[in-house]
C-alpha cells in the first residue's frame, strides 16, 4: 500500500495570530579624493526590526498518545487505525522578535602607475532574538477529553472537526476549559561579530592581459542561547492559580477581548485574546521560587569563532571582442565550537561526557574556475563559466542542540552536531546568451536572454538528516548516536528563458507599456545514502518550474505595474524519521513533505510628485491565494499544513534631499 495514501489525519490545530512590526535605519557615508590616484571612503548602515505578535490555537488532538488510538483487525491481514478519543485544547503564545544588523566598512583605492590597489577593513554585528516569548494552555486530562474519536472532513480545501459534537461543543464554550500550563517564558538570543580586511588589486601586464588578484582575512565570533522555564513544575506558581478557566482571565486582568470567527463559514471559533504583557508580569511576580538546572540554563548554549582566509587571482586576456577570465580561489576556515551537552545536569552517565563540550572542524579548497565573454556588437552577449565552489556546514550542524535522552526501555539517545561533516564541493557549468533591439520607435526595444546550467555536488547536506548508529553497549543502557550526515552525490541541470518588450510594436496606443517575464525549468536528483529512502531524491527546496509575468506602465510621474509569480511544488524534508500519532516511528520516500504550488499577484502604482517627494501604493496578494500548504505525500491530503495571510497594503511617502 502507498504510505502516503493510507494516512489519516488524528488532529487538527486552528491558530490565527495577529502582530505588528516596526523598522527604522540609517545610513552616514564619507568620500575623500585628494587627487587623481587616491580615493577614500567610510560607510556606517545600521538597520533594526521590532516585531509583537501573538499566536491563539483551538485544538482538537485526536492521536495525541498510543491510547488514543486503536487498531482494528479486518480479517484479510490488514488493521485499520481508529481515533477513539478527543482532546480540546486552547493555547495561547506571543512570538516577538528583535534584529539588528550593522555594517562599518573603510577603505580606499589608489593608482600607483598601472598598478590599482583597492584595501578595506570591516566590521559587521547582528543581533537577533525573541526576549520574552510567553506560552499559556487550557486543557485537562479528564475534564476536556472526550472519549470518541476525531472525524475530520473537508470544506473549501480546509480540513474541519466533523465530530465528536461533544468535542465541537467544547470549543464553543471554550471560556470553561481549564488551565494547564500557567506560565512560560522562554528567551533566545543570537549575536554575530565579525571584522577583517581585504586587499585587491589589478596590474596591466599587456595590452590584451591585466593580472586581477585578493585576500581576505575575516574572523568572526557567534553566540547563542535559548532558555525556557516553566516555572510550576520547578516550584513557582505560575502566572494564575491551578484550576483557572478562560473565564478566570478577566479578573486577572488578563483578557483583552475577542476574537469571532477567524475565517468565518469555516472556522467559526471564539478566541478569547490575552494581554501580553500583563500574562508575563503575572509570571514574573509569581514565580519568585522557580529555579534554574544547569541543563535549562545552559541546555541549548553555542557559541564558537570562525577564522578565515581566502584569496583569488585571475587573468583578464582581452581580444577584441572576447574576454577570458581564468583564475582561482583558495580558501582556509578553521571553526570552533562549545556546547552543552544536556540530559544529566552535568553528570557523567554511561561513559558519556555531559556538560560543556568543545569541538573543531577545519575546511580547505582550492577552486579553478574559468569565464567567458563574447560580444561581438553591442546588442548580442554570450558568457560560459566553468566554475567550483565549497560550502561549509553551519555551525549548528557541526555542534547543535545537544541532548542525551534515555527512554522506558533503557537506550540512551543522543543527539548533537557533528564535527565530522564534510563541506559540499559543486562543479559547475553556466551558459547564456543575450540579444537585444532597439526598433524603430521609442518603446519597441526589447531583450532576450537564455541560461542554462548544470551542476554536481558532493557530500550533499540535506537540513533533514540525521543517521541513528548504534554504539557500543554501556554498563547498564545501549547508546545511541543521532548526528546530521552527509549523502551522496546530487545533480541540478536547468534553463531560464527571460524576456522584456515595450508593446509600441504590436500597437502606437501601447508605447507606454513594457511586458516582461521569466521562466524557469529545473530537474534535480541526489542519493541521500540512507536505506529508509529511496535511492535517488530529488533536491530540498527545488521547484520544477517557475514562471513570473509582469506588465508595466510608466507616462511622466505616474508608474503601475501588475506581477503575477507561480511556483511548482517541491520537496521541503525527506521522511525519514515520521511518527505517528499511536507513536509508531515510519521513514520512506513516500512519506516525503511536499510544498504545493504557489501563486500570487501583487499590483503597485507609483506617483513622482517633484521635488524629490513621490508615493507609492502596493497591495500584495490581491487574489487572496494562499500563502503555503503541505503534505506529507506528493499527492496526499490527510495530513496537510495550510497558511492563509491574506491580502497586505502598503502606502509610502518619500522625500529625497
């Protein structure tokens, strides 16, 4: 039987959130020319984002455990999974976030007889986290689970809760469902430093051959942390006593109204909204007697450097109309990390070293690559490139989230990064051509352009992967090694086929259109070398087909354009570790999450009112289509996540002095 189409969906979680986000940046430059030969310069950007949101979920958990699904015998070898309970639950989260971004750069270039020199220095910093990401559920046990299974059926595309009513009438009092989790906050932070320099420089060594060469020197520090405390089950109270309703929240002083009908005639639920700040100052003021384990403080710590040193040379031979470019790139990057290995409050166990562990990973390559240019008139280009590249792990991959896990049965799971991945080498292959006209009128110029390409990558990382190797047996649990590895070989091959015409050709009424569109064609493969999939995958993240169409008009000061965007589905994880809700772990290519089609017209109109002061309006979306939905199956829809964001207006002013 197809995996995919014997699933069945055994819960359904409606969420709808609501945010807002505030931006501000700025920008200071600073040229200095002295003379002929010498130029310098000081850029400093610093941008920043501020975002609030909270997310509310109505959910009705019908496979929440084992028990709460049942297997029947049909009599020909095959079982039928049932849902014979229902669990409804309320929930309720913010999801703030905070980014900084900053960028310092000096530098120069200075003319020394034929030969150029270009050095800079630069400093970059980036700060992102959520500081006071707060969590509050409703739902018991006994007095909010119902003990007949959850029946779903489809309505507009959306899954709804066909039954149990008992379940139904539950949500629609949702004010009655008791509290179960009072409180929690969880904090993350991530902060990146890094500095370096670079040299560049030309020198003329012809007339037809000009030496271009480089060196950059970065070093970089990052750290991060995620800490989460659920203050009742560590002696605090919680942010409200045990046994509050939603009903309770208005005394509290927690409620902030209602929300009817999130998507009305197919989610009719009430959410009952809850003020943010005043939930965490509740759980700050209560929960004076919950305390930090070395594993919640430092459970989820990285922080590590980077070293790295890259240089390149090339030649430019120049003959008339053609232009080769070959050359290389070297690159040195040694990587160190510290982690703390949770599951033990820093206690050895089982021959196994938990606390604070430090790893490092080094990467070298050297990358030939080749380019081409051919322009024989000033309206027709070709270029060919036969270039390598090397991507390095990330640091979390290399040492992230480590934990030590040990279940009923005694095996000790543990899950950390792997110092031994290797980097991702790519040989690649790029071809294109451009031609251009001009036509006999103003607005029937145009251009085409054709690419197409070919790539090999080695030692593919896929973001899913994890190998469970068993280890050598302990004194008293088997130990188990959950790491990200490396797969096989993955091949791209693909075209892109653009194009940008002003319509006076087809009519003089049209001279103040331009047409333009893009499609893209893409077939993929990799061998992940992992027995639960199958031999060949296609690659993560990778449509088959794009295509882009947008029609534009410009007269004087004013400025439309209409975008139409459409994407083709394609894989976003492998299945290699899917649980089911009777807690039974499947793997296999057939059980692949696949991210539908996608499409979207935008619309934006543009007005230059002089002076440097202009307007613009942009509404994204218009058709209202949805923003994302996933299967698990190619082809399945029982287990399905869908996104509706609706449509967005954007209005802006702008002044330039």
């Amino acid at each position: 039987m197809d995996p995919a189409r014997d699933l069945m969906a055994t819960s359904l979680n409606v969420q709808y959130s609501e945010g807002e986000t505030r931006r501000w940046g700025g920008s200071l430059a600073g040229d200095w020319q002295p003379s002929d030969t010498f130029h310098a310069f000081a850029h400093v950007t610093v941008a920043t984002a501020d975002t609030d949101q909270e997310v509310y979920q109505m959910g009705f958990q019908g496979g929440r455990d084992p028990s709460f699904i049942s297997r029947v015998a049909l009599g020909n070898g095959l079982y039928e999974n049932r849902s014979v309970k229902t669990q409804v639950h309320y929930w309720f989260e913010t999801n703030p976030d905070t980014a900084t971004l900053g960028t310092a750069q000096v530098g120069a270039d200075w003319h020394a007889g034929a030969l150029t020199l270009a050095p800079r220095l630069f400093y970059t910093w980036g700060e992102n986290g959520r500081p006071q990401h707060i969590e509050m559920s409703f739902w018991n046990p006994v007095a909010t689970t119902v003990n007949q299974g959850l029946s779903l059926r489809r309505q507009d595309g959306y899954p709804v809760v066909a039954g149990p009513s008992a379940a139904l009438a539950m949500a629609d009092s949702v004010e009655n469902l008791p509290v179960s989790n009072r409180g929690q906050i969880t904090s993350l932070s991530s902060r990146q430093d890094r500095i370096g320099g670079a040299l560049d420089g030309k020198l003329p060594l012809s007339a037809d051959a000009t030496l271009e060469a480089g060196v950059k020197i970065t070093d970089s520090q990052r750290d991060s942390y995620r800490r989460d405390q659920e203050g009742q089950l560590v002696g605090g109270q919680g942010a409200v006593e045990a046994g509050s309703t939603v009903a309770s929240l208005a005394a509290a002083g927690l409620r902030a109204g209602t929300l009817t009908a999130p998507l009305a005639g197919i989610y009719d639920f009430t959410f009952p909204l809850i003020n943010a700040d005043r939930l965490a100052q509740l759980y700050r003021q209560r929960d004076g007697n919950a305390t930090w384990t070395a594993d919640a403080w430092n459970g989820n710590t990285l922080s590590g450097g980077e070293r790295r040193v890259a240089a390149y040379s090339q030649v430019r031979l120049t003959w008339d109309d053609f232009v080769l470019l070959p050359g290389f790139r070297a690159e040195f990057s040694d990587l160190t990390n510290r982690y703390w290995l949770s599951g033990g409050n820093g206690t050895p166990a089982g021959g196994v070293h938990y606390g604070w562990n430090d790893s490092n990973s080094q990467f070298t390559a050297l990358l030939p690559r080749v380019q081409a240019k051919w322009q024989p008139d000033p309206q027709l280009t070709y270029r060919a490139a036969v270039w390598t590249s090397q991507t390095a792990p990330s640091p979390y991959q290399l040492a992230g989230n480590a934990t030590a896990t040990q279940d009923s049965d005694g095996v000790l799971t543990i899950t950390r990064g792997n110092p031994d991945l290797k980097a991702v080498d790519g040989l690649n292959f790029d071809l294109s051509g451009a031609w251009a006209w001009t036509g006999q009128a103003t607005g029937e110029d145009g251009r085409l352009e054709l690419a197409v390409f070919h790539k090999r990558l080695k030692n593919y990382l896929y973001d899913a992967g994890g190998n469970l190797a068993a280890g050598a047996a302990t004194s008293d649990a088997q130990v188990r090694l959950s790491i990200p590895t490396n797969g096989g070989t993955a091949r791209l091959t693909g075209a892109e086929l653009s194009l940008d015409q002003g319509l006076a050709a087809v009519a003089d009424a049209l001279s103040d259109f331009r047409l333009a569109g893009t499609l893209s064609w893409e077939t993929t493969s990799v061998r992940l070398n992992n027995a639960d999939l199958n031999a060949v995958e296609r690659v993560q993240y990778a449509p088959r087909w794009l295509a882009g169409v947008q029609l534009r008009y410009d007269r004087g000061p004013l400025h439309l354009a209409m975008d139409y965007r459409w994407a083709d589905d394609y894989v976003q994880s492998y299945g290699t570790a899917f649980v089911s809700g009777g807690g039974t772990t499947m793997a296999g290519s057939a059980l692949d999450t696949w991210v539908h089609p996608t499409r979207r017209l935008d619309v934006s109109a543009g007005y230059d009112a002089g002076g440097g002061l202009s307007a613009r309006l942009t509404v994204r979306n218009l058709g209202d289509a949805l923003a994302y939905r996933t299967s698990v199956g190619r082809h399945g829809d029982a287990v399905v996540q869908t996104i509706s964001a609706g449509r967005s207006f954007e209005l802006s002013l702008q002044q330039e002095f």
